[in-house]
C-alpha cells in the first residue's frame, strides 16, 4: 500500500514538472513586441528575398474577448521597415489554460479566394476559440482541433464541403535568431477543405503552418508554403496557387540600445545630441522602472512625426538614434511617456 501511494506522489510530482504551462511561452508583460522579417514563398517554395516586407506585433492589452479572457496582439504586417508608421491592420486573441494554448480563429485566417458560393458564411460560423497549441500533447499524436461538414451548390452541382483544422506537436527543436538560440515548442497546424466521401477526405487545398514557441517569448518562426487549391476534386474544372511566407525574428532598426542596467533615481530624459543636427541624433533616457515607454518626435504644429520607441523596456538607460533625413528644417520637439512620467524637450533640425 506504501508503495502504491508513494508511486502515485511521484506520477503527481512527474506531471506537475513535466507539464509545462502554456502561459510560460507568451511573454509576461504588455508593450512587449516582436519584429519579423516576412519573406514571400513562389510557387515552388523558394524564398523571395527581394520581395521581403517585414511585421511588427504588439501585446497590446489583456482584456475580455468573446467569453474568455484574451491576451490582445495588434499587428501591422506588409511594412517597408519595422519602424514605418502606419496603423494595426490585424489582431490576434491568446488565451492560456494550463498546458492549452487557445487562439480565436477568424475567417481572415483561412483562404479567401476560393469561388465557391456561400463558403466564407459556412468559415464566417466556424468562427470562435479552439485550442491549438497543446504543449502536454504526444509528440507525433494528431489532434483534430475542429471539423465541420456543410453542402454547396455550384451550377446544377450539390457539393459536401468538410472544412478541418488539425494539428501536431514536434520534437523540441533548437532554432538560432537574431536575439540568441532557443529550444522551441514546434507545432504543425494544418488548415484543409476536404471533399468527403464515404470515410475518405479527397483534399481540395491543405496548408501547413509550421510555428516554434520559445519560453518568455512566444512566436519565433513561422513557415507557411505555398499551395496549390484544386477545384477539380469537386468537379469545377478550377485551380490556384495561395502564396506562402516564412516569418523570422528581426531587430528593430530604429538603432535603441541599452547603455546601462543601473537602477536610474528617476525617468528622465535628456538633451539630444547634438543640436542642432543634420540629419540625426542621439536621444537618451533613463527608464526607472519596467514600463511600457514610447519617445514620440512632433511638429512645430504639434503633429507626431516619428515614433521611434513605443514598446516595453526594462530598467535601465537607453539611446534612440533619430533620423530626421526625410523632414524639414525646423524646431521639433520630443516627448517620453512612461505610466504616469512625461517629458518634453525642443530640438532643431537645420539641413
């Protein structure tokens, strides 16, 4: 009886050390954001580098988001520069439960561009929160995250559609970025439309998104091939190409820098230098305690002009190198936001 018991403490040990949190994964804080560099794939899966763009997320906020709590991701993809300033055109909701990692699915994730009469309504009702990331899972087991079968008519055609989203958690794997190497939680999660016959699935397009978690982190690559949709599996004599891209860390090239980690006295910002200044200069600020902070550059009419830092930093002092290149002659000011600090310095640009 002893040693039933004393085994049974050592599975609960085992499995409380052993399962590993999802939350763990996903960076603790708000402001965090992610840089990636967005490489397109061609139709044979070859990286097109000089078409590259890249991303910037943002952890933007923890709030409550259709019924479970959600850990808000903004996103701008499709940027000439991490730095460009232009509005969010995207969001993702995480939520975490124990070793789940849960995501809502919309219908901006699945193709849209397959001519199929009322398909975007059926994805529009598949709509809602699956767990996708499973880090408890059997490496190498398959779980089905959600199927859902509906009819099309096309022509004179009644047509079985099965949508599905499936899954697979890989070996750990060790992947080296521009922030240092990790060994990374890798998932394969495959979004497919699927033609059923019987208890066969005849596929009409299948696309594995192939992702890797690094802990504190979260997202740190994510391949995504380029497919081929055919409608002929349907009897419609039609077929495309949904184009691929590999997101990669990058850094930010707005040139901050961490100068010291001493614990400042205070937020403080200081004098640029020099100045004046043609075309760049240096702006440097203490950080007091760990903060969302952002250094914004506006116009002698008060307009913002320049963003340079608008993310989560730890204690300590940094330098922002600011390029005022593509701006005119004149008096600018800078204004550091820190929870309840601001502070605000005049500067002149003379070209």
């Amino acid at each position: 009886m002893k040693n039933t018991i004393a085994f049974l403490i050592i599975l609960l040990f085992a499995s409380t050390v052993y399962s590993q949190n999802a939350s763990t994964y996903f960076p603790a804080n708000t402001g965090y954001k992610w840089y990636y560099k967005n490489t397109p794939l061609d139709s044979n899966n070859n990286p097109q580098q000089n078409l590259a763009r890249y991303r910037v997320d943002t952890f933007a906020v923890v709030a409550s988001y259709k019924g479970l709590t959600a850990n808000v991701v903004r996103i701008k993809d499709n940027l000439s520069a991490v730095n460009q300033n232009t509005p969010y055109n995207d969001t993702n909701y995480y939520n975490f439960q124990t070793t789940n990692g849960w995501k809502y699915l919309s219908v901006a994730m699945l193709p849209d561009s397959i001519p199929l009469p009322g398909i975007m309504n059926f994805f529009r009702s598949m709509e809602n929160w699956y767990s996708m990331f499973r880090f408890a899972q059997t490496v190498n087991s398959e779980y089905t995250i959600v199927s859902k079968d509906t009819t099309i008519s096309y022509d004179t055609l009644s047509i079985p559609i099965r949508a599905k989203v499936k899954a697979k958690r890989l070996n750990d794997q060790t992947v080296t970025t521009v922030n240092g190497t990790y060994t990374a939680k890798k998932f394969v999660v495959t979004f497919g439309i699927y033609f059923p016959v019987l208890i066969f699935e005849y596929p009409i397009v299948e696309r594995p998104d192939t992702s890797w978690f690094a802990t504190d982190v979260w997202m740190i690559k994510e391949v995504t091939p380029s497919v081929m949709a055919n409608l002929n599996t349907v009897g419609i004599p039609f077929s495309f190409n949904i184009p691929g891209n590999i997101y990669e860390l990058t850094v930010p090239n707005v040139g901050i820098s961490n100068i010291s980690n001493e614990v400042p006295a205070a937020f403080e910002l200081y004098q640029n230098y020099p100045n004046p200044f043609n075309p760049s200069t240096n702006i440097r600020f203490d950080v007091k305690n760990a903060s969302t902070v952002s250094l914004k550059v506006y116009d002698i009419r008060g307009r913002e002009v320049s963003a340079p830092v608008n993310e989560y930093l730890k204690t300590g002092s940094y330098s922002v190198s600011f390029d005022a290149s593509k701006l005119s002659s004149g008096i600018y000011f800078y204004t550091l936001r820190a929870g309840d600090f601001s502070q605000t310095k005049q500067m002149l640009l003379v070209k």
